[in-house]
C-alpha cells in the first residue's frame, strides 16, 4: 500500500538533509563572524543610548546564548537560498507547467517585500 510512497518519503528526506548540512554550516560560518553580526544589529540601538551607556550581560551563560541564538538566525538567513532552493526542488516535480510559471514573480516580489520590510524595520522602526 505504501510502497509508491517510498520513493517520495526517500527524496523528502535527501532534502531536509542537505537542508539541515547548510544550515549546520552557516551556522558555524556565522558564528565565527558572530561579534561584527552583533555589532551591526545593536548600531541602531547603540546611536540612541545615552553617553558613556553600553549593553552588558545580566547572566553568566547569556553572553555564550546571545552569540549562538546570533549565530543561528544569521546561519539560517544564510543558508535560505539554499533550503528554498532545495523545497523547489522537492516541490516541482509535481507542478504543472503553467504552476511552474507562477512561482518565479512570486519568489521575487516575495523576496523583495522581504528586504524593503526588513530594511524599514532595521532603518525606521528600530532608531524610533
């Protein structure tokens, strides 16, 4: 009964994993570059504190869980193209053709509402 499944549930699983090896690389990659990465996402909040003000650690281990939850989101941001690209891949085999054709100015009006939304946020919202 479930032997046409098979070959799916295979592919699902080859996905995921190279899915899971980018993200675990990115995550590394990220984590080596975690301080100019925290740099960046604090400058805004840096600007408007007070002089002579700066963030500390309230907890022993929360410098070490900042660093990786940093490491993490940066990792998987990194890695995104690629696990989308592998979910597509996963996906278009049973898609039509005129599903297909969809997909494209889907993806980049998508990902480019993404950016302006996530640049308003960092740029705007943030400062204020």
């Amino acid at each position: 009964m479930f032997d046409d499944l098979k070959p799916h549930i295979a592919e699902l699983r080859k996905r995921l994993a190279y899915s899971i090896g980018a993200l675990f690389v990115a995550f590394f990659v990220a984590f080596y570059f975690y301080e100019p990465i925290l740099d960046w996402m604090t400058l805004p909040l840096k600007e408007v504190l007070p002089d002579n003000s700066y963030m500390i650690a309230t907890g022993v281990p929360e410098v070490f869980f900042t660093a990786v939850k940093v490491s993490l989101f940066s990792g998987f941001l990194l890695a995104l193209p690629f696990i989308l690209y592998q979910f597509w891949l996963f996906v278009a085999p049973g898609l039509y053709e005129h599903e297909k054709r969809y997909v494209w100015p889907f993806v980049f009006f998508a990902s480019g509402m993404f950016f302006l939304g996530a640049a308003f946020a960092y740029y705007i919202v943030v400062p204020y």
